[in-house]
C-alpha cells in the first residue's frame, strides 16, 4: 500500500489505518474490560465477499454501536470467533469498512470529525435536522455516495435513523437494497443504552452485558420484492417490528417510552 493512497472518498488509507489502530486500543476496555460484548454469530464475517456487503442494525448510540462493529468485524477477518480478545486484529484492519451518519452529527466537534475520517458516509438526513423535524428531498449525492462505498467495501447503516427503538424503518435503505443489490447482513445489538451516553463516548454504567448478534444474510428477491417487503423483512430481521414489543418486559417498556422522549437524533 503506497504511503499516500487514497479510498474514494479522498481519505489516505496510512493515516486511516492509524486512526483505526489508536482508537481501537482506546476504546477496546469498553466492550472487554470496564463491560463484557457477548458476541454470537461472527463465523458470519469470515464468509461474506469483500465489497458490496450492507450491515443493517438497530441503533442504541451515535458512536458506540459502530466502534464495536469495527472490533468484532476485524477480531472476525483475523481468526477469532465470537471474540475481540487481544487486540492486536486491528494492526491490519479492515480499510474499506464504511458506515452511514448524519452529516450533522459528523461535524460536532473534534472527535466526530475524526471518527468521520475512519469511514463515514455523512448524509444530510430527510426528516430531521438541528433537533427538528423538517421534510427535504432526497440529495442524490448521498445515494450515489452509499453506492461508491458499497463498490469499494461493506458498509453499516442503521436504518431507523434514529436511537429511539421501535421507530419505523426508512425506505430509503430498502430503495438502496434494490438499486445496488448487496448482500444484506442483519445485526442486532442490546445493552449499549444502558452502558454508554447517548453519544456513546462515555461509560455510564459497568458491568453491562452488551449483547451482539450477526445474523445469517437476508434472502431478498430484487427484481421482485417491492420496497414494502424490503422494509418488512429489514424490520424483522433487527427485531424491530411492532411485534416484538409483545416480549418486552412492562419495566423495559416504560424505560423505552422514556427514550421516546430523550433520544431522538
């Protein structure tokens, strides 16, 4: 790899894999040390091919939820199942691993800005900017950005857009599915609210079990399933689908209309 090469968005992958090696040693007591990242179906990673993969999930944090999918993913491609034991897996990690954020939130500080360089894909959000809801098109730009990624790696994205569970899923990650055609790899993950601030910078709160789960690639018909199937299928497979609020303790359910309230972007 030459000194100074670069991905497609501009960033130089030398100075990329650096930011992916610090951060990681930084963060990695958060998820093995100050709380415990019980991680089920990793043998997933291993077979997957190297570009046009899109990981779907639930989303509990700004920037937690993708930092711990940079560990499992890495610990994945180097050997270690169901693990991120010794984190020497991100001396070469994975560079063509990008993820999908708002714009605004990339450029709220320092720290965003870097966790910007080592892989996001900042679009301007439809529905919400600066605390507000609002009603803007679609910037094409951002699509065929999603696209480039997808072209030259894999790419996560949280399709609810959104912190808050149980929000509807956004059809724009079904119309990116039947456009670009990835293989459609569904996590789900669980405790990160309960350990981590909002933002997911801070510990809130040790001894968390965080609960993370790859599951098996969605089987989608492209030429023939249509957006609302997508979209039904997307919201099953992340477990956010109304029915599965039917399993959800009473206490759970308060603290999650609770969250209604406090955690939208």
């Amino acid at each position: 790899m030459g000194l100074f090469k670069k991905n497609p968005f501009g960033h130089i992958l030398f100075i990329k894999k650096w930011l992916i090696r610090v951060l990681g040693v930084i963060t990695h007591r958060r998820f093995r040390g100050f709380n415990e990242l019980q991680i089920e179906g990793s043998e997933v990673i291993k077979n997957l091919p190297d570009k046009n993969v899109l990981f779907i999930s639930n989303h509990q944090t700004y920037f937690a939820d993708v930092v711990a999918m940079f560990h499992v993913f890495n610990a994945s491609l180097s050997g270690r199942i169901d693990s991120i034991k010794n984190v020497g897996y991100l001396w070469h990690p994975k560079l063509n691993l990008y993820y999908v954020a708002a714009k605004e939130t990339m450029k709220d500080g320092l720290l965003p800005k870097i966790l910007a360089y080592v892989g996001s894909v900042s679009i301007e959000r439809t529905w919400r900017a600066e605390g507000k809801d609002v009603n803007r098109q679609v910037k094409m730009s951002d699509i065929s950005n999603i696209g480039k990624a997808l072209d030259d790696g894999w790419v996560i994205t949280f399709p609810q857009g959104t912190t808050t569970p149980f929000k509807p899923i956004r059809k724009g990650t079904a119309h990116i599915i039947k456009k670009y055609r990835p293989v459609v790899v569904p996590i789900v993950i669980d405790g990160f609210r309960r350990s981590f601030d909002k933002k997911g910078l801070r510990v809130k709160k040790k001894n968390v079990l965080q609960s993370f789960e790859i599951k098996q690639p969605l089987e989608i018909d492209y030429d023939n399933d249509s957006v609302a199937d997508i979209v039904e299928k997307i919201e099953y497979a992340i477990e956010q689908h109304p029915s599965f609020l039917k399993v959800i303790s009473q206490k759970e359910l308060m603290e999650l209309e609770e969250l209604n309230k406090q955690r939208e972007w």
